[in-house]
C-alpha cells in the first residue's frame, strides 16, 4: 500500500475486484454514491475493477482516482474478488484496515480496534468473570476488549480479556463484571492488540451517553461518570465509538470538547449519518495519532 493505493498479489490474467467496507458492514456504492447494505441484488454496483499493469500477478486500486470521490475520513477494510459471482468468498484483504483521510491513505495503527467482532454467551451457568461462548477454535481474543450490546443487562460495560479457551471456548476477564451475564447475551469484541501491563491492570474503556436533545451528528452534549468532563484533553484526539442507538459500532475523532457545557465535537464527516438519540451510550478508544 502506498499513498493512495492498495495492492495484492494474485494469479495473472484475472478478473480482480475490490468491495470497500465500513465497520459496519456497509459497503460503497459508487452508482449512489454511498456506503449501503451488499446485497446479491447490488453486488455488482460495489465492484471496483483493479489493474494489472505488468501482466505478473501484480493488482493494484488507486483510490485516489475513483468516481465520484470516496468521502473523507473513513475506516475502510479492502476485500478483493476473483470475478463477479455475487456473494463470493473474498481472495485476499489487501493490507487489512486502513485510514483514508480525503486525499491519501494515513498511518492510524489505534483504529484497528474499531473494527468488531461479534460473539454471544454459550453457557448455561456464566459468571461475572468468564463464560463459554460461541466463538471459534483460534484465540484470536485475548487482549481484545469485551463490549456488552445494548439490551443485555450488562450493556455497555467493558472489560480486557485476559484469556481464552479454544477447547472449551471460554473468555476470562481482567477483572469482573458487575454480574454474570445471561446465556444468549450478545457482545462485541473490539480487535487490537493490547499491551500485556493494561490488560494485567484491568483497565476498562471509558464510556458515556449523549445528553442532548438536540444533537447533531458533528455535536452534543454529553453525561457521564467515569469520564473526566473538566479536562478537554481526555477527549481531544481520542477515537468515539457508539455502542447503541442509530450509530451503533459507528466513530468518529473528537476534535474538541467544551468544559464548561460538556459538548463534544466530532470531525465533519466523521462516520455519522444520523444524529444520536438522547441516551445513547458511546466508549472512547485510545489516540488517533
């Protein structure tokens, strides 16, 4: 990947396509133009024809030269296809998630942790502290940060896991929950790599809701109590990351927050479509830079 491009290697002489997805899912439709929901229906309107421009098995997307203009500001994941068959198991994922700012692709190594997995209690007796799930065989969750859905009694709580289990399936916390969750709970696992000394702490994310009923989706009012609303610092550059309503696994870089009124401001742009509700709950994760 260079600056505006994404590349992968693969058999020469075939037809290569890329479909760019949001953490959600959505996918960007250029005939729209807008990211929406992939159906079989709509597949081929996603397709982004890579070239190969030395016949040696070299696919390369300039997404600088796309039209209409991708929107700035998104975390983007790269799925390349062989052909067109709709529904077809992608060939590669060229260079994992990336940031595409406007005009180029940017260093941010914190937003790989906003790309979730989802998962759900698979345990008759869970306890506060570690429960079987449905997850599969492969650790690929420890260090990985735990999110409870909304309408689970837990909802919005987070804690590290500390460790899992590929025979039984089993997560254990860094440090247990207020209660056990039900069998069935639904959770998001939020993908990224966390230093051993946090996870051993048992950090937890910080988390609040919107309190305001007049949001917009650049600005609101904020409440919340375990975040700091006197300091902008513990806002400003930090990566917001909705956990329920209408934006739900949806972010955006908070640019400023205002002390006084407890107002946050979000970059324009940022992956909202849709103002907030008065409620909805939100985590903040880690630096952009």
């Amino acid at each position: 990947m260079n600056d505006t491009t994404i590349t992968i290697a693969y058999t020469s002489g075939r037809s290569v396509n890329v479909i760019l997805y949001q953490p959600d899912l959505s996918a960007w439709n250029p005939s729209t133009p807008a990211f929406d929901a992939l159906t079989a229906a709509n597949w081929g309107q996603h397709l982004l024809a890579m070239s190969e421009p030395n016949a040696l098995g070299n696919y390369k997307l300039d997404l600088s030269t796309l039209a209409p203009a991708l929107p700035a500001n998104l975390l983007l994941i790269a799925k390349a296809y062989d052909g067109a068959a709709a529904g077809a198991a992608p060939i590669s994922e060229p260079d994992g998630a990336f940031f595409w700012d406007g005009t180029k692709i940017v260093a941010a190594p914190a937003l790989a942790a906003l790309v979730p997995l989802s998962g759900a209690v698979n345990d008759a007796a869970p306890t506060a502290s570690s429960f079987i799930t449905n997850l599969g065989a492969t650790d690929a969750y420890t260090g990985k940060i735990l999110v409870w859905r909304a309408g689970t009694a837990l909802a919005g709580q987070s804690e590290f896991v500390l460790s899992y289990s590929t025979s039984s399936r089993k997560i254990t916390i860094a440090r247990p929950f207020t209660g056990a969750p039900s069998n069935g709970d639904a959770f998001d696992l939020v993908v990224g790599t966390v230093p051993q000394p946090m996870v051993t702490s048992a950090v937890t994310l910080p988390g609040g809701s919107v309190s305001d009923a007049t949001a917009t989706t650049t600005s609101f009012v904020v409440a919340s109590t375990d975040l700091n609303l006197t300091n902008a610092l513990d806002w400003v550059d930090k990566v917001l990351l909705f956990t329920s309503g209408v934006n739900y696994k949806k972010w955006a870089h908070v640019v400023a927050f205002d002390t006084v009124a407890h107002k946050v401001t979000l970059l324009t742009g940022g992956g909202f479509s849709a103002a907030p509700a008065n409620g909805d709950t939100f985590v903040l994760i880690g630096q952009m830079r």
